[in-house]
C-alpha cells in the first residue's frame, strides 16, 4: 500500500497532537523508528526510515526546540470569557479612543546564546563582557496604527512602568482614553502605579489578561524578534553600544508595523466595501 493522503493527515496529527506515551511507550518525543510503527498500526501501511524522512520534509515537519509555557491557573471558561472581552473592546472601541498591548524586556549585556550557521568542524565563539550589565525596555504596539512606542530604564520597577504611561500620554494627546492590555506582573500594580493612574483621572485604563497567557500579547512577537536580530550571539561591548542597535531596530520595526498594520487596514476595508 501507498502513503496517501489519510496517511499524511494521521502523521500530521500525531506530530501536532500526540506523544509516544499516549499509544504505550515511555519515551515522551518522538523518532522517525516510533512514527513509522504507530502509524503502520493505525493505517496497515509501514514504510521505510528513509521514506518517513523524505515525507517529513514534504509536509515541513522539523526536529525542533519546545518552548517552555506556564499554565493559566483559571478555568478555561472564566479565561475565555476574558479573552472575549478583550476582543469585543477592541472591535468596539470608539474612534476618540486608542487601544494598546504592552510589556517589558531585558537587555543583558552578555549575549544570549542562540543557534548560526557553522563550517563543518568549527564552532563560532561569542566573547562575553563577564560583567554582566542590563537594561529593560517598555513598549507599547497600539493595535489599529501598529505604532510601538517604548521607554528604558535602569530597573525593572514600578518606575519603567509609570514613564511608559507618561510617555503614552504625551503620544496620544488628542485621545479621549486610552486603553492598555498588558499582564499581571507587580509593577502593573504597584502602589506607586495606582498612585500614579489616579493622577491621570479616568483618562487611562489598564485590562489584565488571564495570568500566564503571552501568546496572547502581540508586542511579545516584537521582543521575541528584537532578540533573535540584536541580543542573540552579539558582539557589543558596552551597554550604550547595544542600546544604538536595540533602538535601530525597533525604529526599523516601527516602520514595518505600520505598514503592515496599513495594508491589513486597507484590505479589510476593500473586503467589507465588496460584500457590501
């Protein structure tokens, strides 16, 4: 029997859904050897170890690194049902007001070590400062614009946060409210911050998403990003010298943001017009 197209889709959701231990084996990743016997008992077809190799790469299913997550302690209906809400101010939000996801990063002198490409037989070095120096950033990604907006600071403290709510509210003085989602972390609510919120009236609102729930923060992208093109294997020196290359690329990424958050506004736009 040939592999068909039940075959590929029962390969794909092995590799997307599964582990060997949920069809009897201890080891919790899978190889090649163990995809190709569950899936011969599933589908009566066995094929060979080079074939499976060769069908991974067709459907670009690769050997990768798991990424590490938390998960929300609240049950999921109460987490939906804050999600939703999140959704509806943001599909509902008037045009006087602004809406914005925020969080902060570290920046570590001492570069973060990540995967490049090598000669066969070497292994590159990155030289590392020893002292380690950081600096932490808050940014801002306003969700119809794509305009990110951040500050730095010395200290991962209620100040960061409070100087990135100034600086908000200098951006957008023509804003009747403005709305910022972001997560739970100390800082967001500090006594220093409520201080600091009551000060500005009703003029700027904090919404918490559910606890544990990056994913659901798109200025998470935008770091995630700023490391794998700065931080990862970089060879500054000093501080203000990693700090030019930090702001470089997040004005480079600005610019991308806002066309692309441009072009997705003109299509949509287009699409409803049409169906209209």
């Amino acid at each position: 029997m040939k592999v068909d197209d039940a075959y590929r889709a029962e390969l794909v959701r092995l590799v997307g859904e599964d582990s060997p231990q949920d069809h009897g084996y201890r080891r919790p990743t899978w190889t090649q050897e163990l995809l190709i016997l569950v899936l011969e008992r599933r589908t009566q077809v066995r094929i060979s170890q080079s074939r499976m190799s060769r069908l991974l790469q067709e459907l670009e299913i690769r050997l990768g690194r798991p990424k590490p997550i938390v998960g929300c302690p609240w049950p999921n209906r109460r987490r939906k049902r804050r999600l939703r809400k999140l959704q509806q101010l943001a599909e509902t939000l008037p045009e006087n007001e602004v809406l914005l996801y925020a969080d902060e990063v570290d920046i570590h002198l001492n570069p973060k070590i990540g995967p490049d490409y090598m000669l066969k037989g070497t292994q590159k070095t990155v030289l590392t400062p020893g002292k380690n120096e950081k600096r932490y950033l808050a940014g801002a990604l306003e969700i119809r614009t794509g305009r990110l907006t951040w500050v730095e600071w010395e200290r991962k403290d209620s100040n960061l946060f409070i100087l990135q709510l100034w600086q908000l509210v200098r951006d957008y003085p023509e804003a009747k409210r403005i709305h910022v989602i972001l997560d739970n972390f100390r800082i967001h609510k500090s006594q220093r911050t409520e201080l600091a919120l009551a000060a500005l009236g009703d003029r700027l609102q904090l919404h918490f998403l559910p606890p544990y729930c990056p994913d659901e923060n798109p200025i998470e992208r935008v770091w995630r990003d700023l490391h794998d093109n700065v931080t990862r294997n970089h060879r500054c020196r000093t501080m203000k010298e990693l700090m030019r290359e930090v702001d470089a690329y997040l004005h480079t990424r600005q610019r991308a943001l806002k066309h692309e958050y441009a072009t997705y506004a003109a299509d949509k736009k287009r699409t409803s017009t049409s169906q209209a």
